[in-house]
C-alpha cells in the first residue's frame, strides 16, 4: 500500500524511496536546474497522468520532469489519448475562460527589450518567438536561436525581414559563442521551462550580458492561482515538451547564482495569469562604480 504524504502547501507526493519514478534503475536522472540537487533524491508528485510524471526537489522546491527528454519522450507517445471525459470537460473549460489571462494588455518581452534596453549592441532572441525577429528595434544587431532545423528554414525566411542573423544551435550552444559582456539584450519567450539545460542557459547570461543589458523571460507560472485551481489538469502540463516549471522564487534563485538580478513587473507577473514576465540584469561589481 502506497502511503502518500502532503507538504504545508496541501500538496501531495510519493516518496521516491516507494519505488516511484525517481529511483527506477538504470534511468538518467536530471539534477535540480536551480540547485543541482540529485534527481533521486527528489520527492515524485502525484501528477503523474498520461505519462506526466513530475518530481519537487526536496533542498529548493523546483518542480520539474526528472527524466531525460528521450525517456519522456517515448513515455509520453506511449501513454498519449488517455485524457478522461471529466479532464476533457476540464480543459475545455480551462481554454473557454482564457480571457482571464489577458485583463490586461501584457508588453510581449521583444517589447521590453525595445523599451528598457540600451541604444545598440547585439540581441539575441532565443526560439525565435513568431514575429521577434521582425519586431525587434532595428537599432540593435539581431541574432536568432533555433535548435531544430526544419524550424530554423521558416525562420531564416521571416529573418529577411529584420536583417537578422539565424544560427541553428541550442541556446546554450549558441550564447556560448559570444564573447563574454557583449550582448545588449536577450529574449527567452516560453523557452526556458523548455530546455533540459536551463541552468546553463542561465549561467551564460550572466557571462554574456553586458553591465547595462538585460535578458527579458516569459515564463508559465507555476505558481499561478489557476494551476492551483486545475491540478494536475492545468494545460501548461505539456509532456514532453515542457520540463521545467518556474515560480518566480526560483527564477530568482537560480539567478543570483550567477550574479543577476530577478525582478517582475507587477502588471506583467499577476497571480491570475498562467505566464509571467521575469528581467534579469547583470549586478554591477562595487569596483566598476
């Protein structure tokens, strides 16, 4: 019998030492992405639903799919077309009231980047986000990141545009091409709660950014009022697609490890909206000053 305990958030998890997800043998185990604690000690939560399985780390409480993405892959293509009729009653209703994710007209990150980065210099926009390139002040040199091929073609087509320049490579591959302190910006639009690497992702931002630049994220908010309301049924529980799942604690925390400063535009960061809106700024050593 399966004892099941809850934290002081009322949520539940499974014990990995219960033989759960999290300790079956021979399975690569991803770390925690904000404190790199060990993936087999983390604790297996109970969303484990049509091959979502999901853990929390037990030092931090990042909240994340622990097994590799070729693993959750083929799990995922297993187990896909076996949502419930009350779980399709569920996101039909979830999609029908999306209106609540927009009371407000949000600045989309390229947005940001237009209004509060620096004069010039270069940007790198990170997934080439649908219209970035385009929409990106043009007083900027433009870089594109695109992992996967087949996209990187369409992109290149929409870079024509904007006089962008497309390198299709990861994002960690990508940023690690520039020299340290010489990008003005960098957008990340829903692609870090996508990268098995995110923490490196994160790292090179702090290598890269110039002293006056920053890096604007849009991120689906864990902690957000309407995934506590679905559960296990909240659409951003997209398998195996998304792999990490941000609050903006551990957005912070992860950055300040590498000498960046969160912070979260209250009117772009609400608790009733399912994504939220994270700027990190390089902190500025006592010296330069």
């Amino acid at each position: 019998m399966n004892r099941r305990s809850a934290d002081s958030s009322g949520r539940d998890h499974q014990p990995a030492e219960q033989g759960g997800l999290a300790n079956s043998p021979g399975m690569r185990m991803r770390a925690c992405a904000v404190c790199e604690n060990g993936g087999r000690a983390a604790r297996a939560l109970a969303y484990a639903k049509v091959g979502r399985h999901l853990v929390e780390c037990v030092n931090c409480g990042f909240t994340y799919v622990p097994v590799a993405p070729g693993a959750a892959a083929q799990t995922h293509a297993a187990r896909d077309g076996r949502l419930l009729l009350g779980d399709r009653l569920l996101n039909w209703l979830d999609r029908a009231t999306c209106w609540r994710r927009f009371m407000f007209s949000p600045l989309e990150p390229y947005e940001i980047l237009n209004k509060l980065g620096p004069d010039s210099g270069n940007v790198v926009d990170v997934g080439c986000h649908r219209d970035n390139l385009r929409l990106i002040s043009r007083r900027f040199s433009i870089y594109g990141l695109e992992a996967f091929p087949a996209f990187s073609v369409r992109t290149r087509t929409e870079a024509t545009q904007s006089g962008a320049t497309v390198l299709s490579t990861t994002a960690a591959e990508g940023l690690s091409r520039f020299p340290d302190r010489s990008l003005a910006g960098v957008v990340l639009h829903s692609h870090l709660e996508r990268d098995p690497d995110a923490r490196s992702v994160v790292e090179l931002l702090g290598q890269k950014l110039r002293f006056d630049g920053l890096a604007v994220l849009k991120l689906a908010n864990y902690g957000s009022l309407n995934r506590r309301f679905m559960g296990k049924r909240w659409y951003k529980f997209n398998f195996p697609e998304y792999l990490n799942y941000f609050r903006k604690r551990d957005i912070s925390a992860l950055a300040s490890h590498f000498g960046l400063e969160a912070s979260f535009p209250f009117m772009l960061s609400l608790p009733t909206d399912d994504n939220f809106i994270a700027i990190l700024k390089p902190t500025i050593p006592i010296e330069i000053y």
